[in-house]
C-alpha cells in the first residue's frame, strides 16, 4: 500500500438529528450548542498551529457533518485553511448522512473543495434500516448516489454494517449487489457491535437482543471479502475494500501505519512522536474548558518502545500490506511464532513483510499477543 509522510487532519462534529442505538460515539442530537463548538474549535486550533508538518488528508467526521449549515462548513472549513498548511492534493473527506442530500448541500460541498464522500447508508433494505433507526430510507440513500454522481464527486465511500439480529447471508447480499451496482470507489463493511452503554447494550444485557455468534460472524466476513473481491476490490483493511490502489482511504491509512494525526473536537484523538492524546467526550466541558483558555485534553499517554513494537504488530495485522519481517528481528521467539502462524495459514510471507491472510484478518486484534514478553 502507498505509504504516506504528511500528518492527517480530523475534525469530530458532534451533532445528530437522531441518535442510532449502536452508536456509541460522542454526539448529541440538540443543535443549539453549533455556535459554541465552532467557537471552541477555532480556539484548539489556535493550540495546535505550527505544530504540525502540512497536513494532506483532511476529515470531518462525527456525529454527522452534513448536517452542519452551509455556512457554518464554511465558516469552519475557512479557519482550517487559515490556521493550518495543505498539501495541494489534499484528500478532503466528509461524512454524509443520505437525507441530509439536497442541490444545495451539494454545492456547498464542492464549493469546499471536498473530493472524497463517506455516505453512511449502513443497508439498502428498508426493514433493516428501520431496526437500526436510521433516519433514511433507501430511496433517499440512492437519490444521495444518484446526487453525487451527477454533481461529479470523484470518490464516494458506503459504509454498509452486517451481523443484525435475523439478518440472513442472502438477505446481506442484496444490499452488497446493490451497493456495487453504484460502483462505488469504497466500500466499508463493520460487523454490528453493540457497546454497554447504548440502547442496543440495554437490551442485549436484558437477553431482548443476541449477539452475532463468533462462527456465523466469520461465515459473513469470509462472504463480504470473497464478493466483494470478485466484484474488483481490494480487502486492503479488515473492514474496509477499495476499487484499485488510487481510490484508498489516505486519512485512515494514517492511523494503521501510525502516520501522526491531529484531532480536533470533543473526544478526539490526536498522535505524534510517540505520544498520544485525546479530548474530552463532554460536548459542554469540552466548549467551556476552552473558553477558559485551557487546553480540553482528558489524557495523554507515551508509547515505551515493546508498546510501539506491539502496536505496530496490530495495525499492521489489519492491513493487506502487513507487518516488515525487520521488527521481529533479534526478538527472542518470534521465529517460532512466525512459523506457527504460517503453519496455521493465519499469515504468509510476501517480499520482506508478512502479510495476514483471511483467516488472519479474522483474529488480527489476538495476534500481538503472541508477540509480547
């Protein structure tokens, strides 16, 4: 995979019409409170400027960006430019929500200069979308498809999610037909994960949902990489499938080859020089900590060196490209490890990397304890 040298830009937006009862990720679904987190977003860059490299990827993530009025993106996508350096070819992402897709949304979004749309249409089946409380319909998803084609958007990602309670191998490949029938330059497929504290963890610690077992998970993920594959895209990350090298995701590669990043907004993280530091989840302290002028960082960490061996072990177990065979030289047993895993058909070597398989992909997030002292 290319390997990328610029640091990454990530801003977290944190506002939702609705909020799904899967997600567990930092958003509130009152909007009154834009004005004072787009203050307080102005002031962390003020922390961060010269700090940084120039950056060339750039993603507004959330919550739900689109749902942020025009001039708004405007206003906030202005004083990125002005405090931070870009590369000219940029990769500028957004997340889109399909009902928030209308001629002037997608003209402010090109007025941006965005080229790269994440759609989170999660499943082109109405009752499924219904079960997940998404607030669009599949008629709306693929108007959304239709809009960015012909507004002229060069790249456009679907995050899709299988594993849903009843959902069948035939019923999730509907929706990957007609996902690609849109050609989509990516595709992103997650398993449903239910976390403690949502909705969703409510009702499955009341026994009301059951969880994917671990074979039927691996029976949908072997299916999703062998369709999707035959359809001509690359399984380049354990959730995530490209049509071709060029239309990659640049920002999230960043994160699997431990590219430093910088996040900005309530809960996000940021990396470099082998530290690592993340915000404050709390939309109110996260906007009333800046306004005191104080940083709204909520922890940092330093990696050791056997942390950054690991680490690099993990993400790098997530991605086609693999591991170099140089990091586990002179590590006492990492030899028979190695010729362990092979043997099980979980990694081969390919040149001087060892790169999972399939079946490695499906217990990537294990294999660096196999590693450790």
């Amino acid at each position: 995979m290319t390997e990328f040298a610029h640091p990454g830009l990530y801003v977290h937006v944190p506002f939702c019409k609705t909020k799904c009862p899967y997600c567990d990720f930092t958003s509130v679904t009152s909007l009154s409170s834009i004005p004072d987190w787009l203050e307080a977003i102005k002031k962390e860059m003020l922390l961060y400027r010269d700090r940084f490299s120039r950056f060339d990827s750039l993603y507004l993530g959330g919550g739900t960006p689109s749902l942020l009025p025009d001039r708004d993106l405007a206003d906030l996508h202005h004083h990125l430019r002005s405090h931070f350096p870009f590369s000219p070819d940029t990769e500028f992402t957004v997340e889109v929500n399909p009902d928030d897709i209308n001629s002037s949304k997608l003209a402010a979004l090109r007025d941006l200069g965005v080229n790269r749309i994440s759609l989170g249409v999660q499943s082109f089946d109405d009752q499924e979308l219904r079960f997940l409380k998404r607030r669009h319909t599949v008629d709306q998803a693929v108007k959304a498809l239709d809009g960015f084609k012909d507004a002229g958007f060069a790249k456009v990602g679907l995050d899709l999610m299988y594993g849903l309670p009843g959902q069948t191998e035939s019923r999730w490949l509907k929706t990957l037909e007609q996902a690609t029938s849109f050609n989509p330059e990516h595709i992103s497929c997650y398993q449903l994960t239910v976390e403690e504290r949502t909705p969703f963890g409510v009702l499955q610690a009341q026994g009301e949902m059951k969880p994917l077992d671990e074979e039927a998970g691996s029976a949908f993920f072997v299916l999703t990489s062998a369709f999707l594959e035959e359809k001509g895209y690359l399984h380049y990350e354990i959730s995530n499938f490209a049509r071709g090298e060029e239309n990659l995701c640049r920002h999230n590669l960043k994160y699997w080859q431990r590219v430093p990043y910088l996040g900005l907004g309530p809960s996000a993280h940021s990396y470099r020089d082998g530290s690592r530091w993340w915000n404050l989840r709390d939309l109110e302290g996260y906007c009333r900590v800046l306004a005191e002028g104080k940083p709204p960082v909520a922890g940092l960490e330093t990696l050791t060196p056997e942390q950054v061996y690991l680490e690099t072990i993990l993400l790098g177990f997530r991605t086609r490209d693999g591991v170099d065979r140089e990091i586990f030289r002179n590590r006492p047993g990492t030899e028979e490890v190695l010729r362990h895993l092979r043997q099980a058909e979980l990694v081969h070597n390919v040149g001087g990397r060892v790169v999972p398989t399939i079946k490695g992909f499906l217990v990537a997030d294990s294999l660096p304890l196999l590693f450790a002292n």
